[in-house]
C-alpha cells in the first residue's frame, strides 16, 4: 500500500485524508509495510513527505512498516516476493 502525501492536503479528492487515515490505522494494527509517495505534480514537492509522516506518526505505524526508507529493505521486500530474476540478487551500487 502507499500513502501518498499529496492526497493529504487540502484540494485533495473529498475525503481522501480520512480513508488514508482509517488505512493507515489498520495497517499499523496488522503490522503492514506501507510505501511513502510525494505524488509531486510540482516540481518543488517531489520528496516532500510532511502530511504523510504526521499521518503515519498519529496512527502509530513504526518506521520498520515504511517500506521505502531504505533501498536495501525495497529490494529485500522484491526478492522476497520473488520480483527480482535469481541472478541479479546483489543490491545495486547507487
């Protein structure tokens, strides 16, 4: 799942911060590992994780549910998950 901040201010769809917020919510309770997005249509907001921190931070999700906080753990996720061909399992250099 992927909570993207720019659903999360204002001129957003109707309701849009409430659903993530009950998503959230169950997510934290059930140990999901949600994704972070800016969802910048603008090029200063790219990257720009404010309203979804808070949102995170209120409903309780631990940093160890962000998938995307670290480039070893997205792609540990994917092999997992079996996304990544059985040769190219090393991590790439960035």
């Amino acid at each position: 799942m992927e909570i993207n901040n720019s659903s999360l201010g204002e001129g957003s769809r109707k309701g849009s911060l409430e659903n993530c917020r009950l998503i959230a919510k169950f997510a934290a309770q059930k140990g999901s590992l949600i994704a972070l997005g800016s969802d910048a249509h603008w090029a200063p907001l790219i990257g720009d994780f404010t309203k979804a921190v808070k949102l995170i931070e209120e409903v309780g999700l631990s940093l160890e549910q962000i998938l995307n906080t670290d480039k070893e753990k997205v792609y540990n996720y994917l092999k997992s998950k079996r996304r990544i061909p059985g040769k190219q399992l090393e991590a790439p250099r960035i």
